[in-house]
C-alpha cells in the first residue's frame, strides 16, 4: 500500500507517495499521471476546480485546465458521474461519439498545443460523495503503441489506483487537502451546525448552546448534505470524522 501521509518536499511536490506513483507508472511505459479526489458537488458548481496531483508533464495542461475552468466541460467527469465502472480511454470515447464538441475541444487542446496523445482513466472510489481515479497519458503519437501499453498494464493500473485512493482516504491530512474548497465555502451558520453536530447531541438542545431553532438547524443539515452529494447524516458524520474537521470549524 502506498503512504501518502509524507509531506511534500521540493523533490517531491505531491509527497513522496506521488513520486512513487509516478515512477511506477513511468515504468509501465506512460509518460504521466494525475490523481484526483473529487466530491461530486465540485462538480455541480461552475466556480469549483478540482484539487490534483499531477506529475511534471501533466503540469502545463492542469495549469491551462484550470485557468480556463475546463472541469466543468471534462467529458471524463462527466461520464464517471454516470457509471465510472470501467477505464475511459479519452479518444476511444471520442471516436465512439460519446462526447460533445466542448468537451472533444478540450482533448483537442491537450493533445494540439500540450502533446497529450492519449489519455486513460481508472476509477479508484465511485460514490455518493466523490468520485477518484488516476488518468495516465502518453505522449507517442502511435495509436497502436497505446492500446498495446493499455492492454498489458490495465490490471497494474487499477491497482496501483486504488493503493494511491485509499492511502488518501485514510489520511486526514490528505483528505483536507482535497476537500479544502468544499469546507472553505461552508457559511458561519452551517459550521455552527456542523460543530453541533459533531457533539451527537439531539437537535432539540441547540437552542442552548448555538441559540438556533432545532428545526432552522435541520434545514441548514439537510442543505449541507446535499452540498456534499446528497449523503446521508452518518456518510457526512463519518468523512467529517475522518478529517478531524472540528479542528477545522
């Protein structure tokens, strides 16, 4: 399983976890990768980007990626959202007819202006909160050389996925840093909430410690599981447990 609870370093910008990621996967004949934890109501809002991890020849494509808000017109998003049980090969989607012409436009630009050839994506969580994967790239422009990479290392590729996901998601340090934008958006009210919450008190004390009606304070619950992908209590209970998020509120 990979360690993703080192720090970052010069050497290592993502942690020494991440360079080991990427190493492995450089050794399966990729030339990139890039990791994203990515909750679903990121998705639902047009001014939220993903947090990623990315290796240094993904750089200059997330920096574009971002700058241009291009993850609300990711066809791999997207389609993860729907049913992300299987790798999504960015042009065999493409070719497939799968994609809008926003969306093509994007891998277009990727592969015209940044020399991303192809793109895979491998699911590492699909949820109710939040969707995770790694995406590998190659940048030799053989079709053929590709699909062969694709076809010998597709089981390596899941696993190697899945140890990265889950030592993210068993680090608390590692989640914050992912689901930072969601929390950061969160008003005085819902922290209020939430803090109660985290006490496993009855709603009907809050009156007397937050001075809130029990039932405005449910309404601000039920608002705040649905920011967070429609989960229920003790989904949303457990992630902020995960986190030590009263550190946080």
């Amino acid at each position: 399983m990979i360690d993703t609870s080192q720090p970052s370093t010069p050497n290592h910008p993502f942690g020494e976890a991440f360079t080991t990621l990427t190493d492995a996967v450089t050794d399966l004949g990729f030339d990139g990768v890039l990791y994203s934890f990515y909750p679903k109501p990121m998705y639902l809002s047009k001014d939220a980007q993903p947090v990623l991890h990315y290796s240094a020849s993904f750089a200059p494509f997330v920096a574009h990626y971002i700058k241009n808000n291009y993850g609300n017109r990711d066809f791999v998003l997207r389609l993860a959202l729907q049913d992300w049980r299987k790798p999504i090969d960015w042009w065999g989607e493409i070719n497939a007819g799968r994609v809008s012409r926003e969306e093509r436009a994007v891998t277009e630009e990727a592969r015209n202006s940044f020399g991303i050839q192809y793109g895979l994506s491998i699911p590492a969580q699909r949820g109710t909160f939040a969707i995770a994967g790694i995406s590998v790239i190659s940048k030799n422009s053989s079709a053929n050389h590709f699909q062969k990479l694709k076809k010998m290392h597709l089981t390596q590729l899941f696993a190697l996925s899945g140890d990265y996901h889950h030592g993210v998601f068993h680090s608390k340090e590692s989640l914050r840093f992912f689901i930072a934008p969601l929390l950061d958006g969160l008003n005085d009210t819902q922290k209020m909430v939430l803090r109660h919450v985290l006490t496993f008190k009855p709603m009907k004390s809050i009156p007397h410690t937050w001075g809130i009606t029990p039932r405005y304070a449910e309404k601000v619950l039920v608002n705040i599981r649905q920011e967070f992908g429609n989960i229920t209590t003790n989904e949303l209970l457990y992630i902020l447990g995960m986190m030590n998020i009263h550190e946080y509120l």
